[in-house]
C-alpha cells in the first residue's frame, strides 16, 4: 500500500526556518518524481516544488523561489523541504506526492495533477506567525 508521511510542521515566526520531511513507504520512491503541495485555507492547492529522480533536478513555485529547498534520499526513501525565510503567506498543510511523468506535470490543471500524483499523505501543518 502506498503511503506518504508528513512531519515537520509545526509554528514559527516570520523569517524562522523549518524542515519537512516525507517518509514513503508500499514503494521504491527512486524512479519516481517526488513533490511538496499546500493548500491554504480559501486557496487552490499549490505545488510548491518538485524533485526529479534521474538527475535531481528540481522545480520551485516562483512563491518560494530562493526561499525553499527540495532534496531526496532514496535509500531513506524520503524527501525534504527546507524552508527558510518564511513569510505569514506560507502558512498552510503541506503534504507530498509522486509521480512516474517526472515533474513538468506539477503545474498542470488540479484534474491532471490529482491524476499523475494518485496517492497524498496528510499532510502537516505549517503556521507562520508573530
């Protein structure tokens, strides 16, 4: 059974730092893109970044562009969002997903992103705020 776990969240000020973190499991995460949605209350679901797996390389929302980090570590079976610099308009459940498409799927329409990602964790939530 495939199964994504989110941890990580939690509150932070403005302009603190957090990391998450998204353990897979019921499947090799290896061949697969992996990647980091939110969804913030009253908002559409947003891919905020996304990993490749034959050469690492990586896409970022231009909202976290500088700010955020995605890495993996396929014997762990585990990828990582390093997220510094946070601002209140980040605040929402972040949660992680895969895909075989690679990642220039991340950001097509919500019915074909929901299609080519199939399976979500719960997510975690992330608050920033002073």
């Amino acid at each position: 059974q495939v199964q994504f776990v989110e941890s990580g969240g939690g509150l932070v000020q403005p302009g603190g730092s957090l990391r998450l973190s998204c353990a897979a499991s019921g499947f090799t995460l290896d061949p697969f893109a992996a990647a980091w949605f939110r969804h913030a209350p009253g908002k559409e679901r947003e891919g905020v970044s996304c990993i490749n797996s034959r050469d690492d390389s990586t896409y970022y929302a231009d909202s976290v562009k500088g700010r955020f980090t995605i890495s993996r570590d396929n014997a762990k079976n585990t990828v990582y969002l390093q997220m510094n610099s946070l601002k209140p308009e980040d605040t929402a459940l972040y949660y992680c997903a895969a895909t075989p498409e690679g990642c220039t799927v991340l950001t097509g329409p919500p019915e074909k992103v929901a299609f080519y990602f199939g399976s979500w964790g719960q997510g975690t939530q992330v608050t920033v705020s002073s």
